[in-house]
C-alpha cells in the first residue's frame, strides 16, 4: 500500500497501530485494493515529484466487475492530482445449464463390474495389426467407459433453488410482497392507505431476512465442515462471492494499426487465441547435426507399468472433451490397465496417435491484478486434455527423465521440471555464487531473461532436434512429433465453448510431456559459449546469465559478450523463435562495497548502462526471482516485507471463517493454516531467514530478528481463529492450545530440514558437493557466509555421513525376477500364510527397541518349527537410523540367505519371503527417489543376481514372492523373527562374512528419516522447555500440564464452537468477566454487576459463587459432582467439558464478542 518498497521504513510499531482502524474496515466489509500497486496519483506542483496519496478500495463481491481502474494522465485544473478512472462491468450473468455428473457418490465396485461386463467381449492382450484397427480399439475402449459413466454415475443434485441460501420461509414473503405490491397498486390514487406503510415494511423485513439466510446458511456450512472440504474452503477465502465466474468484456484489439472494439464471442475466441497461440514462424533450414546414439526406451509398455500411473493420478482433476475423468481410471485400473497397456505398446509399434488424444478444450482465466481486462494477455488459458491420453504421456515423461537423468544429459545448473531439484536450489546456487565472490572481492552482475511467450513459441522442427541431441529414444521422439501435428483447442469462457481451433505450433501445456520438452527445448540456453568467470542458471523458461569480475565494467561487458556473441543467447534466441522480451529483462549489480573513489556512492551506482538488441537493460534494484524478491546486497528486507505482506492478507481472509461463537471448527481450521498458511510463510525460508541467536559474550541477536517479530504477530492472529480465544492472550499459551509450533522453533526446523536434504545430494547435483565443502570449511571464519555455509556452521551433520538420494533409478520395466503379494485385509494374509506349503520361506523384521535399531531374517525349510539359520544386524541408534531402514535391511538379509542356503532350488520350487511391513512392498512396486534408496537397489541388484543362478532354467517362474505377514497376529514364525529383530536392535550381530557385502561396514549411512525423526523429537523438547519457563504454564497447569494440549483439542473439536471458544478462554483465564475487562480499561468497573455484596467478579467467583447463577451452577452440580471443583478432572472428559460450557453459556453472563476500546479520533 505504499509508493514504492522503499518506504517500507515509514511502516513502524506505532503507525501500524494506527493503521488497525483502517485495516479492521477493510477486513470487516471484506474489501480489497482496486488501483494497481505500484500507480501514482499526485505530481506535486513545485517539485516535480509523484507520489500515492489516493487509493481505490472495492469489495472482493464487485472486483471481479472491474474492467479497467488506472489513472489517466491528465491532470485536473488547480489540483495536481491525477483523474482515477475506473469502469466496472454491468453485463448480466446467466447461470448456464449443464449437466453434471457426481463422481463422489458413485459404487465403484458396481461400476467396475458393469464396465467388466462392456469390456468383456474385446481380449486385452489381442494384438492390433494396423492403424484402422488401433483407432477403433481406442474409440471402443471410450464409448465403453462413456457407456458405463452414464450408467453408473449418478448426476449431480441440483439445489432446489437458484440459490442455496433460499428457504420456504423466503417464498412465502415473497408471495406476500408480490401480493402486497398489487393491493398497493390499487391503492395507489390513496397515499395515506395503510396498504402502503406495511409495504414498506414488509420491503424492509423481506431483505434483512435475505441477509439472515445467507449469514445462516454460511455459518452451517463452515459448522459442518471437514478436512475434506479444505480446498473448497480455500477457495472460497480466495475468490468473491457470486457465481464463480467473471466474464470478459468488450475487448480491445490491434488491426491494421488501430484499435478496434470486439464483442462477439466468436471474435474474443480469435483475438485470444492469437494472444495464446501465435502464428507458426515462417520456415527456415535447420542444419543437420551428428548426435550421439539415442538411448534405449522402456518398451513395450507393461500393465503394471500403467495401473502404477493411474494410481498416481488427481483423481477429481476436470477432464477433457471425453468427459472421462481420473478417478474413473483409479477406481478401474485392474480392469483397464491391461486395454491401455497393449493400446499404448500399440502407438510405438505401428507408429500412430490417436487424434481424439491431441483435442482440448481451453479454458479463459483472468491473470489477478491486472490494471485493464480488455486485452488479450490479461488472461491465461488453462488446457484440458483427454484422461488417456495424458496417462500416455506421463508414462513417456517418467522414462525420459530416467534416461536423460541417468546418462546425465540435462544442463547441471537447471532445476525445473526435475526430480530431486527444488526452486530454492537455483536460489542457493545463486546466492552462494554472489557471496563468494564478494569473499573474494569480487563483484557479479545478473541478466535476468525473460522469454515471451516461452511454450506456445517453441517451434516443431526444432524441438525434436533437440530432442535427438539429448538422446531422447526414437520411438519417444517418434511420438511426440505424431502428438504435436494436427492438435485442436475449443476456447470455453462467458458460458461459450468455440468450434475447433488449430494449433500448429508450440509446446501444448497441460500435457505432463510439456516440461521436460521445454526443459530440453532451452537446454541450449544454459550451455551457450561461456568463458571465465561466467555461468547460467535456469528454472523452465526462467533463465540469468551471471557475470563475476573485478569491476562492474568488466561485468557488464561479459554480460553483453554473453548475449551477442557467436553461439550467445541472442543466436539461441533466434533459432529457437523465443524472442526476449527487451522490457522486462532486468540487469542487477550485486555488490555492498563503496566506490573507492567516491567514498559517499555505492560502487553499483557507478556501473555502466547495457545496451542489448538496441534496448537500453534496465537496471533493478529488486527483481522477483522464481518467487523471491531478490535485493544487490542480499539483505533480503524487501523479501521480508513481500512475505509479511501476503501473510497478513491471507491470515486476515483465514480469521473470516471462525468467529468466538460461529464458523468453521478448531480442528479444520488447524489444518487448513498448516496446510495453506504455513507453507506461503516459509517458502525459500532457508534461503531469505537465518534463524537469530545471540554469540557467546554478545548481548544482541543477530539474524532475521525483525522478520520473526513480524511473523509471531501474524501467527498468533491466525492462533486466536482457530481457538477462539481473544486477542490478549500470550503467543505461546495460543501456540500450545492451537497445536501450532511457536514461529521461531518451526523457521529453525524449516531450515534444518533444507539442510539435510542438502545433505543427501549426490556428486552429480551442482549443491552436493558445495554442502560437503561447507561442513569441511565450516570452523574457518570467513566473511559473506551463504546460507548453505550458515546451515552447515549450525547443524553438526557431515554429508559425508548421510545417505545419498539418487533422482531416479532403475528402468519401471526391467525383467521382474520375484513377485510381489498383499492380502487385502489381516485376516487373508494369516490364512495365506497358514496355507503356505512353499517347501522354503523366509522371515524378516526390522525393529527400533530403547533407542536402537536391529534387524533379522530366519530362514525354514518345509514344515519346520525351527529355523534352519537365522541373521542379525545391529545397525546403531535411532538417532541415526530409522526403523523403516531396519525393515529394508531384514529384507535384504532375508534374502541373502536365499542365495546362500537356497541357491541350488532357485526357480525349481517356490520360495515365499514374509515381512510385516506393506510399505517396503509397495515401494518396489512404486521406485522413486526415497530415504532408503541405497537398500533397495542393493536388494533388486541381489534380486537379479539371484536370478541368474545357473541351476535355475530359463523362462521358469519367479525366484520367490514376497508377502505381507499381518504383525502382531500371533503367526509363530513372525512372531519369532520379531524377537530375533530386538536382539539385533539390543545389540547381536552376525559375523560379516554371514552378511550380504553391503552390509560389511563399521557404520551405516545415516538416514535423512532419522534425521527428520530426530528434528521432530528436538522440535517438541525445545517447545516444552520454551513453554516450561513461560509465566502462563503455571496458569495453564491448574487445568492441564500436556505441551501441546492434544487431548483438550481432541475433546473439544466436537463441541460448538462457541462452547469450545469458551473453555479455551477459561484455561487461558482471558474470559470478558468485570475483572479482567477493567485491567484492559474496556468496562468503568471490576465488580460484578449481578451480586449485591459487590464483589469482583473474577473467574472463580463466576463459576462457584455468585448467587445471579445458582439454578444454572445447581444443574452443573447435579451433572459433574464434586468434580466440577477439580479442573484437571473436568478438562479430561468430553462430557464434563460441555457441561461446564454450557453453564458457562446458560448464564448469558459471556457475549459472543468481548467489548471493544472507543476509537479514538
């Protein structure tokens, strides 16, 4: 709300109090800035300069009929303000007709078996000889599964009024009105008839009950609801209310050199399209280039490669013009997968696609915060692809990323788009490049690139050269040129759905393909001609160029050498038709020095202006950088501001839905703050916080001390929403009852944590080896620490130490050389095992006992009762080790005796391998980079050695299975295996030459579980300790002494809450009785208003002695005892809870809302 982020300064403790009445406003009628940040509204008449002293507020209910607000630029006569013009829109809204399908309420396994019945007649495995053939297949797979939707899926009930707020008592006062009106009519020659006055009133009582039904029915609907209903919550906090959907108005265009109006829709559909989907380049001659070899796919596609990605999918995400959503492909994956599998092997093989896969539907949205909507590039379109066909596509996508991972052919310093890479490690990368260069007194200069039109430019031809150089698979490259010919779009906005549209050009997004294509498309980018003491950095379509020198001016001219040499970006940019958008590239200087010679003038002040393409680069003294605002001395106070800023707007939009007496309840509301508030406060916190602390001998924290201030202040408004209390209570007696971590220990665990993962970087991401470099350096004192040298400095973790994460492993479809089994419930799995006549099983466990962790695997033969070997493992304590580590390495040694003992009947009979954890199961069915990786891989990389045994004949069946044994379930051998698991966690080990050579080692790594395990355990002991020297805990120990109050949480979730509200501020003893409202001068009195002996009326006098409440106080009595004096007893009951807030509510001595203090004018 200021002019410009600079002025941030004038934003202190006492002019933000000030400030309160104003926001309050906003926040109670639910308003928000209309005139864009950032436009000034005032040239001041004798100096010249512009300031914003005139702001434009509207209610979030009209925003969305904003066409344009800004500020035109002539001035008025005698004033030296700007005229504000703002046009709202006045079209009305039609509510379209549609039907619409609710897939929630639907008995899958009916609708299965009715689409088992429609698929019965076409064999899954039949190959498809032809193309002919293929279409058909595809087009009878989805007419079955539309045939079964329309069978199956009930439609979706349609209110039973326009409006759901409407009630029959409405209807009948409308019926009155329309009958009052035309008695009035009558009357009309009589204007003293009474008719008229009742009229009137009756207006008046007919639209306040209106008000009353939407408050009532909002109010029951945010009651009501669950954890489920949090996204729709959130969106709900977000957008206005109404309809849900703003219309474009006449929109303004281009055409032969002016500007002309378009109104049809028809003529919005062409003007947008050409906005998202430019014409296709006019063509010119790609060179040839030699490339290496491309690698091998993962053909032909399995069913158990598919069933694995339709479990993957959103299941509820909108579909495509099929009509067939995710869910229906989750629920009926055993049915479908085996269709789609030889469908799929099927694309490859003859060398087709389906075209109903490359028709979409596009959808209009609004771009947010836009000064006009009548241009094109304030909406962004949203595509809507066929279900299948992006099945497909995620499929490829995966084994691409593998091959291309695996055989390192991505750029290292690119992070989008890949698995294991994080937006905040392109944020560390740049950081730590900055300070050390500054260690070393040097200087960096940035090129921030931005490309306009990044996806829908990306020219055909050129992306599969590209896709050839990085080795991309034929069949793969082969796919997708068949995918990116011939696609067509519907637009759908304002009720209105175009015809066919075609798309010649461009990467579609929506498509999961549409990432890693353009991650290859701008691969050339990052690995343009670099010399010395230069680098790129790039994020998707975010891409710097850096520079580091000795001065700015050698850096700025690095920087232009990077742009227009040969083989720059310039040419990058010309041959790849992704043209730089002059205006928005942004040049930062990164330096804290002063100019030697001009002492009083910072040294970037004096760099020399850039000139690119004839454009003069503007030079920036902020840049918003994958989301962070990025400061020339990394001081990071304007990214603490943007942060403060956009969590007070949506912790004053999240205390709307939870007043003291109504709204959503304590625990839905816990959990839509540590889902959605939580996460917006500490994004790239490891990068922009340091957690303060005060050095040895020193009397001041240092650190982010200002911006944890800030943060406590909004944690703790969003505290008192969700528990009701009021707003005087202590933060850390609201912390404790809300179950949210105090600020300052969760921004330490949110920067221990990015830590560790930094910590299980492998050689080849660019971070892995400065994290080992940092913990190596980290006693040296040096200047300019990064925040990866702070992190290493603070948390005694040797990277060296912890186990690697790799970003992918093996192939999805490697040769399968044991199977894998789990019962659907406890019962079955025991009864399987109970009929097990495998001639060889094995038992495994892993078990964490005392602070230790161990493992064992024994080893039976037939029906034996005693295990003929049996294997331990102590692997060390919990600190550094994880119990679902032990479960892997029982696994392991379970096998390894398999190869040892049973190597000579190896495929020769059936051998099963029982473990009671699903989870390792299921992580060999669903690889992916996981704490564990080391023992897995060592397991399948036994596996296969297993396989290969020579006694085993070719072809046979699988070298075993692996079960799931119900634990716990008094399974003999289980059981058994179990205890021999807590002798290896107490301490017995085998000799290693009885141990697979993985195993042969003094120690372990360490595992990042562990770890994270072991920051959760410090989290809760450095909050209890923080609580125990808190003066309120000794308040709070007279009703509870549990940190966090769990147990009071649990019972009271289920109470109104208005009662909940109510004991929250009796334990916290902030309950608006005369005493407490006296100390905080909002009542003349202390004394209770209700006894004639004039006594304070305090907490206790209230609750057991004023005689104004002694029929309420007498049925108390009769339903807690004696009980009620003991609260320590009451608080842990749920029935003695609301007993007392009923007697709390009943006497009517507690207003829903506290008084408030007179505004002071």
């Amino acid at each position: 709300m200021w002019d410009h982020e600079d002025d941030a300064r004038l934003f202190t403790t006492d002019a933000l109090e000030k400030a309160d009445t104003l926001i309050d406003l906003l926040v109670d009628w639910d308003m928000e800035m209309a005139l864009p940040k950032g436009v000034r509204t005032l040239q001041h008449n004798a100096s010249g300069n512009e300031s914003r002293p005139d702001n434009v507020f509207i209610s979030r209910q009209s925003a969305d009929m904003i066409i344009r607000c800004n500020v035109l630029s002539e001035r008025g006569v005698k004033t030296d303000h700007y005229f504000i013009e703002t046009v709202l829109s006045a079209e009305l809204t039609l509510a379209p007709v549609e039907t619409i399908r609710n897939f929630k309420e639907v008995d899958w396994p009916h609708f299965e078996e009715y689409l088992q019945d429609l698929l019965a007649d076409q064999p899954p495995d039949e190959p498809i000889p032809d193309e002919a053939t293929f279409t058909k297949r595809v087009d009878d797979l989805v007419n079955k599964i539309q045939k079964a939707i329309e069978y199956a899926v009930p439609l979706a009930k349609k209110a039973p009024y326009a409006r759901r707020w409407w009630n029959s008592h409405l209807s009948e006062m409308r019926d009155k009105k329309v009958e009052m009106g035309e008695t009035a009519k009558r009357y009309r020659a009589l204007p003293d008839h009474p008719i008229h006055a009742e009229l009137k009133q009756h207006l008046v009582d007919y639209a306040t009950e209106i008000i009353k039904a939407k408050n009532e029915h909002w109010e029951e609907y945010l009651t009501n609801a669950s954890i489920e209903d949090l996204s729709t919550i959130g969106g709900y906090m977000k957008s206005p209310p109404g309809d849900g959907k703003s219309r474009i108005p006449t929109m303004k265009t281009m055409r032969d050199g002016r500007e002309v109006s378009v109104t049809t829709n028809e003529e919005k559909a062409q003007v947008l399209m050409e906005a998202f989907l430019p014409p296709k380049p006019p063509p010119s001659a790609i060179p040839e280039e030699e490339h290496d070899p491309p690698l091998e796919a993962a053909l032909p596609i399995s069913p158990d490669r598919v069933r694995r990605h339709m479990l993957k999918l959103a299941p509820h995400k909108a579909p495509g013009l099929d009509g067939i959503p995710n869910v229906v492909l989750q629920k009926c994956a055993n049915s479908l997968s085996p269709h789609l599998a030889t469908i799929y092997t099927a694309v490859f093989e003859l060398n087709v696609y389906y075209q109903g896969w490359k028709d979409s539907i596009t959808c209009v949205l609004r771009k947010p915060g836009k000064p006009s909507y009548e241009v094109p590039k304030a909406y962004c379109p949203i595509a809507l692809l066929p279900t299948i066909g992006k099945l497909l596509s995620a499929i490829v996508a995966e084994d691409i990323t593998r091959l291309l991972e695996t055989n390192y052919e991505f750029p290292r310093t690119h992070f989008g788009g890949r698995p294991n890479r994080t937006t905040t490690d392109a944020l560390h990368l740049l950081v730590d490049k900055i300070k050390t260069a500054w260690r070393h007194k040097r200087v960096v200069s940035v090129l921030f690139l931005d490309v306009e039109g990044a996806f829908p430019n990306a020219v055909t031809e050129k992306v599969l050269q590209n896709l050839r150089k990085r080795r991309v698979p034929t069949p793969y490259v082969q796919m997708i040129e068949r995918l990116l010919d011939g696609r067509r779009t519907k637009l759908r906005f304002d009720d209105y759905l175009s015809d066919f549209k075609s798309i010649d050009n461009g990467i579609g997004q929506g498509c999961p393909l549409s990432m890693i294509i353009y991650i290859i498309y701008n691969a050339d980018l990052l690995e343009i001609r670099q010399d010395m003491d230069e680098d790129t950095i790039g994020y998707v379509d975010d891409a710097i160029l850096i520079a580091e020198g000795k001065t700015f001016k050698d850096t700025t001219k690095m920087l232009k050498n990077m742009m227009t040499r040969e083989g720059g970006a310039n040419d990058w940019s010309r041959t790849h038709n992704s043209r730089f958008e002059m205006s928005k590239v942004a040049l930062m200087h990164f330096s804290r020095r002063k100019d030697p010679n001009k002492p009083n003038k910072l040294m970037r002040k004096t760099a020399p202006r850039l000139t690119v393409q004839g454009a003069r680069i503007t030079v920036a003294e902020k840049y918003k950088y994958l989301g962070v605002i990025i400061d020339p001395e990394l001081r990071w106070n304007v990214q603490v501001d943007r942060v403060i800023e956009k969590a007070t707007y949506w912790v004053n939009l999240f205390r709307r839905l939870a007043k003291t007496n109504s709204g959503i309840n304590s625990t839905v509301m816990r959990h839509l703050y540590k889902s959605v508030g939580i996460p917006q406060i500490t994004y790239a916190a490891d990068v922009w916080y340091t957690p303060p602390r005060v050095n040895e001998g020193g009397k001041r924290a240092i650190g982010s001390v200002r911006a944890l201030t800030q943060l406590r202040r909004i944690q703790k408004t969003a505290a008192v929403a969700i528990t009701g209390a009021l707003k005087s209570t202590a933060y850390d007696a609201l912390d404790v009852h809300a179950g949210i971590t105090p600020m300052d220990i969760l921004l330490e665990t949110v920067h221990k944590r990015a830590y560790v993962r930094l910590c299980t970087l492998p050689e080849t991401h660019i971070l892995g080896p400065k994290a080992i470099n940092a913990y190596c350096e980290r006693d040296e004192k040096r200047d300019h620490p990064s925040p990866i040298d702070i992190m290493a400095r603070r948390y005694c973790i040797d990277p060296r130490t912890v186990e690697t994460i790799a970003p992918s492993g093996r192939s999805p479809d490697a040769p399968k050389t044991f199977d894998t089994l789990i019962e659907p419930d406890r019962e079955l799995s025991i009864e399987h095992e109970r009929n097990d006549d495998a001639p060889i099983k094995v038992y495994c466990d892993g078990s964490g006992i005392d602070g230790k962790i161990g493992a064992a695997a024994s080893l039976y033969r037939g029906t034996d009762t005693r295990p003929m070997k049996t294997v331990h493992l102590h692997i060390g304590s919990k600190e550094e080790h994880s119990t679902y580590e032990a479960e892997w390495i029982g696994a392991l040694l379970a096998l390894w005796l398999i190869s040892t003992i049973a190597r000579d009947v190896i495929g020769l009979v059936p051998i099963s391998l029982y473990i009671d954890n699903q989870s390792v199961i299921k992580s060999i069915r669903n690889p992916r980079p996981a704490t564990g990786q080391y023992i897995r891989e060592a397991f399948l990389k036994l596996a296969d050695e297993v396989a290969d045994t020579p006694n085993r004949p070719v072809g046979t069946a699988p070298c075993f299975t692996m079960k799931w044994i119900s634990a716990h379930s008094e399974v003999s051998k289980n059981e058994a295996i179990d205890e021999e698991a807590k002798a290896a966690a107490a301490g017995k080990s085998s000799e290693w030459p009885q141990l697979p050579n993985r195993l042969r080692r003094e120690a372990l790594p360490i595992s990042k579980s562990a770890l994270q395990q072991g920051m959760k355990r410090a989290m809760k002991d450095s909050w209890t300790t923080q609580w125990r020297t808190s003066p309120r805990a000794k308040v709070l120990d007279e009703f509870d002494t549990e940190i966090p109050c769990k147990t009071f949480r649990e019972l009271t979730s289920k109470l109104p809450r208005y009662q909940a509200s109510l004991l929250m501020q009796l334990r916290t003893r902030h309950l608006p009785l005369n005493e407490y409202l006296h100390i905080r001068e909002l009542s003349p009195t202390d004394k209770c208003q209700k006894c004639r002996g004039n006594r304070r009326e305090t907490i206790s006098h209230f609750l057991n002695e004023c005689p104004a409440y002694h029929a309420q106080r007498r049925q108390l009595h009769d339903e807690l005892g004696e009980r009620r004096h003991d609260m320590k007893k009451v608080m842990k009951s749920k029935s003695d809870l609301k007993a007392l807030a009923t007697y709390m509510a009943s006497t009517g001595r507690l207003k829903t809302d506290p008084p408030q203090r007179p505004i002071q004018t």
